[in-house]
C-alpha cells in the first residue's frame, strides 16, 4: 500500500460509543473514520477488538433468548451459552475476511488490511532478528574477552 493511499496519521478519529455500537453492529463509519477503522483492524490486538465486536453483535439475541424463552433459567442460560460459543466459533473462522470487508466498507482496496498486517509483522520480526544479532555479538566479545583473545 503506498503512502498516497493512506490518510495522514494525525487525521486518526475515533467515533463515538453509537457509531461504535453501529460499526460493531456491522454499519459503515463516515469518511472521517476511515484511517481509525484501518487501525481497528490492523493493529496487534487485532483479533481480540474482532472477538469483542463479535461478542458485542450476539449481546442482542442472547439477551432476548435469557429474557423471553420460556422455560427454567439454567436451560436458558446453556442455550444462551452455547449460541455464543458457536457464534465465536464461526467469528473466529471468519475473521479475516470479516476484517477486510471493514476495510473495504472504508474505502480501502481489498486486501489492504493483511498487508498492512504483514507488513507489520516483518518489522516486527526485522527487530526482533536485529536485537537478537546485537545480543549475541555482545556475548561473543564477553567470550572472547573471558578467554583473552
């Protein structure tokens, strides 16, 4: 993705708690949104903000079957619970498409999402080969100092 694709960081809006309700809902943001929502889902805690605005979307009909399904608490409390639990299930599956189509919804082309989580994973992955490179060319100068070479 290159720059010009990419609002400037400080443009970095966060809607509100309803536009969030909405966003997590599955609603679209205004255009000022757009470079929050990349961040939504590129971030490292990408996966846990998916999770929370899956548990968030099945808030509405476990409520509903606790509230109006006849019958003994506890069996409605499993029902509610295992609803839950497969909905996760099918969150967790899809959770990658899911987050790009929120991307897309923003006005980022397809894909932009996994490579911009890429792209931060090889930086990641770059740091962490060049703090593990310097660490071990400082234990090699200790062993050679020890041995007195």
């Amino acid at each position: 993705m290159s720059s010009a694709d990419q609002p400037p960081a400080e443009l970095l809006q966060r809607p509100g708690v309803l536009r969030w309700l909405w966003y997590a809902m599955g609603g679209g943001l205004p255009e000022r949104h757009r470079t929050w929502v990349l961040r939504d889902t590129t971030a490292d805690n990408w996966g846990a903000r998916h999770v929370l605005r899956a548990v968030v979307q099945m808030a509405v009909p476990v409520a509903l079957v606790l509230l109006f399904v006849p019958g003994p608490f506890w069996i409605r409390g499993m029902t509610a619970l295992g609803g839950l639990l497969l909905g996760l299930i099918f969150s967790i599956a899809y959770m990658s498409e899911t987050t790009e189509n929120r991307v897309k919804k923003a006005g980022y082309p397809a894909g932009t999402a996994q490579a911009v989580r890429e792209e931060a994973q090889r930086s990641r992955s770059a740091e962490r080969t060049a703090k593990l490179q310097a660490a071990a060319a400082k234990r090699a100068a200790r062993y050679r100092e020890r041995q007195g070479r």
